[in-house]
C-alpha cells in the first residue's frame, strides 16, 4: 500500500460562493443595490422592510423584496400590500437562504427586472449562525437585533455580527418597560464589529426611519 | 444546523478530486476552519459520519484544524491572533480592530489516499 497527499485547499462553500460571485456582478452591472437582512426570528425584519418599501415607493424609488422562510407565504403577502413586487422563497426546511435559490427565484419573476431596480432586499431566513456561512451575492449585509433580545446577542454570535456591513436595533419604541440598555448593545455590537454603522429604528413608530432611508440613498449612489 | 450541508459539499469536492486515483481509497480528509466559520466541530463530526455512510468515503476520517481569529490593527499596525470571539481588541494596543486577516477560513486543505502498489505482472506460462 502506497500513501499519498492530495492538496486541494479549495473552500467547502465554493459553489455557492461561485454563484454569489456571479449575482453579484449582475447586481452590479444592473445598478440595483441589494442587502441581505439577517437575525433572528421575531427581531423585526418584515416589519422594518413593510415600512422601509412603502416609504420607498412614497418617493418613488423601485423596490423589491425576496422573503424566505421554512413554510408559509405568510410574509410575501404582508409584503405586498406595500405595493412592492415580492416574491417568497419556502427552503423547506433548510435553515438559510444559498445563492443558488436567489438565482432561482429571479428567473420567471413577473414585472421585475433588475435592471428596473433601484433596491432589492432578500429577508434571509430566521437564524443567526447558519446564514453566516453564505454569500448571497449582496452589498450590504444587515443584523437586525431587537430590544427584547438581550444586549448581549452580538457577543452570542459574532459570526454572524462580525459579517454585517450594518446593524439595526429594532423595536426602540418598547425599549423602557424591556429594561434595554441602550449603552451597553451598543458597546457590544461595536467590540464585535468595530466601526459598524448601527441603526436605531422602530417600524412601528418611525423612529430611526429617515436615517435608515437616507443611508441606503447613499448606499445607492454608490456603482 | 447546516453543518449537514456542509459535509455534503465535503464529500462532493473530495468524491470528484479522488476519482483522479479510481484504485485508491480516501483515509483522510483535513479541513481548516477559522473560529468565525459558525461551524460547530462536534455536529460537524456527527454528520460527516451520515453523509459519507454508503459513499466511496466510508470510513474515512475527518480532521478539522480550528484557527483562531488574527486581527490587523490600523493603530500599531501589528497582526495578531486573539482568544476567543468576543473581543475584537489589538492585544497589543487595545485598540479595536476590524482587519481581519484569519478566522473566517471553511476550507479542504487535502486529503489521503492509500493506493494499493502496482501488482508485480503475473509471469505468462509457456505454452507447451
């Protein structure tokens, strides 16, 4: 018997990361700015994205949005009273969202073309380690931490926090009677992601909207 | 949670570069992953066992090399690795960094594969 070494040092995700590469260059080339939104169930990222589309569509910016989630189209539907095409991925039980389903669900997509896009936001799955791991081909990835989550949520999974191009605390406007403190989030999300634009906002009230909206405008000018 | 998926992508990356060797079997695969990979290596051990079980891959082993997170600091300009995950703080200075130059790897760094040796050609009989 002979023994023998193979070299390969090829990254276990490449095929994915082959996609993403790939959507990203058609994300580009169509001038649309994409973000990935990311944290845990119940955080808040339909609710911020409802209202970031209306107001979106208000000023007349296109907007779309991919919503992916295990089952139901639950969250396509509360989507689409915004006005916005949306469009619902289901994994099926697969914990994140992979580049190849967002290829998928780009084809076919009545009245949307990304060159007619000014913004397309994918709602990734609810989970905060796995969706981590996968390139989606976006610009900007967003971690979106509530006030009822505990301050400490970043130091929990810096994976994913460390990965972000951008954090938004949602849900401030119940921040008091949640005994939420403010200093201490914000400390945290800043040890794991030094120097991370963070975002204060509440769906609900408006709060933090408008500098949410203005930095994706200027996120936007950006090709 | 995705650690399945992962060992599936393993398995297809190292099935197809064996093929290039039909005679051999894999012993041996190494990984390198960085801290920040969100891969758990018990889970991933787990379900290396399930995703190579029926395969041409049974039985061969799994090693996984964790490496931690090595941060640049803009400040004192040193790299450096950390302990842990929790702090993105130059060692040396304090100081925040978010240079980061390890700790995100998920990659197959190679594999091992025994190949029985070449049989010595039976020796033809001589008609006679």
């Amino acid at each position: 018997m002979t023994t023998r070494i193979v070299e390969l040092r090829r990254g276990i995700l490449k095929k994915n990361d082959e996609l993403a590469a790939g959507l990203r260059d058609r994300f580009t080339s169509a001038g649309v700015l994409v973000l990935n939104l990311v944290s845990s169930p119940g955080t808040g990222k339909t609710a911020l994205l409802e209202r970031t589309l209306r107001e979106l569509g208000a000023r007349g910016a296109q907007a779309a949005a991919l919503v992916g989630d295990l089952e139901t189209d639950n969250d396509a539907r509360r989507l689409a009273a915004s006005g916005a095409p949306v469009r619902q991925i289901n994994t099926h039980g697969i914990c994140h969202l992979d580049a190849e389903m967002i290829g998928k669900h780009l084809e076919g997509w009545q009245g949307v073309t990304l060159a007619g896009l000014n913004y397309l936001f994918i709602e990734n799955v609810g989970n905060l380690v796995c969706p981590s791991s996968y390139d989606l081909g976006e610009r900007i990835r967003v971690a979106l931490l509530s006030v009822t989550e505990g301050e400490d949520k970043p130091l929990k999974y810096p994976g994913l926090f460390n990965s972000a191009d951008a954090a938004v605390i949602t849900k401030i406007d119940i921040a008091e009677p949640c005994g939420f403190d403010r200093e201490l989030a914000l400390r945290n999300v800043n040890e794991i992601r030094p120097g991370i634009r963070i975002f204060e906002t509440s769906a609900k009230t408006g709060a933090g909207i408008e500098e949410w909206l203005a930095y994706l405008a200027e996120q936007a000018k950006v090709f | 949670m995705h650690e399945l998926s992962i060992a599936a992508s393993i398995v297809e990356s190292v099935t197809e570069a064996a093929s290039a060797y039909p005679r051999a079997r894999v012993k041996e695969v190494r990984l390198r992953v960085g801290a920040l990979a969100s891969v758990i290596e018990d889970s991933l051990q787990f379900c290396w066992g399930l995703a190579t079980e029926d395969s041409s891959l049974a039985g061969a082993a799994l090693v996984i090399k964790m490496l931690p997170v090595k941060l640049h600091c803009a400040a004192c300009g040193a790299d450096t690795e950390v302990d842990g995950v929790q702090s993105f703080r130059c060692p040396q200075c304090g100081e925040l960094a978010s240079d980061l130059r390890q700790g995100r790897e998920l990659e197959i760094e190679s594999f091992e594969l025994e190949e029985p040796d070449t049989p010595t050609p039976e020796p033809v009989e001589e008609q006679v």
